[in-house]
C-alpha cells in the first residue's frame, strides 16, 4: 500500500487552501460545485504518520463549516472514502511537477510564517474559529 505524499494530492486534484494559523498546508478537492463543498486534508501534526481530512462546506456559518471524517494513511484509503462520497472514480490528472515542488515550498514557507506571526502576537486579525 503507498502512502500518501503531496504529489497524489496534487495528481486526483487537490489544490492548496491554506488561509488558517496552521503550520502546514492544506489542500482541498471540490466534491459538489452547487453546495460550495469539498474534502480538506492536511497531515497529522502529532505523532502519527497519517493525514487528517474534513469535509468542508464553504456556505455553512464559519463556526460549523467543517465536520472531521477520518484519519487515513494510504492512496488506497482516500480513494475509497473520494470514490464513496463523489460515487464515481478518481482520476489522475497531469501535472507540472518541478512547479508543483516550488508552490508546495511557498506554501509550506507562508503556512509557518502565518503561524509565527500569530504565536508571537505579530499577526491581527480573525483567528479562524475564534470569536
């Protein structure tokens, strides 16, 4: 079973969808364009080796826009739970992928400066999920 990597993200279409305080990316898949929603995933910032995906809806109330789903590990995991919520199959795109590595290191870059600048109080503004 393969693991995970940014690379497959990118490669069934997830794109980048970092706006938040976390200190690594996230990437979201459209899975219903009249509803605003999608599954968002980022990896596990804890000791296990897995990635964490939500599903979001874009046209909820800020406080409930996300509702966890489930922590999985392999391609074979998320291509299931894609192919369980969408009912139909995953497909592969291409894509560029020296200019994918550069975006995922700005991203990766602006997710830990973001970070930075709210811990140490330098970043003002709506914390999300805050009051």
């Amino acid at each position: 079973m393969k693991q995970i990597t940014w690379e497959f993200l990118r490669s069934i279409g997830f794109r980048f969808t970092s706006h938040g305080v976390d200190n690594t990316p996230h990437m979201i898949l459209p899975v219903h364009q009249n509803q605003e929603a999608g599954l968002e995933i980022c990896p596990n910032n804890f000791t296990r080796p897995d990635w964490c995906i939500w599903l979001r809806s874009d046209m909820a109330h800020s406080k409930c826009r996300f509702c966890f789903l489930r922590y999985v590990k392999t391609e074979d995991q998320l291509t299931r739970l894609i192919e369980a919520i969408t009912d139909s199959p995953v497909q592969r795109e291409e894509f560029d992928a020296d200019r994918f590595a550069e975006s995922l290191k700005e991203e990766q870059a602006d997710c830990l400066r973001r970070y930075k600048e709210y811990a140490l109080n330098d970043r003002w503004g709506r914390v999300p999920g805050g009051l």
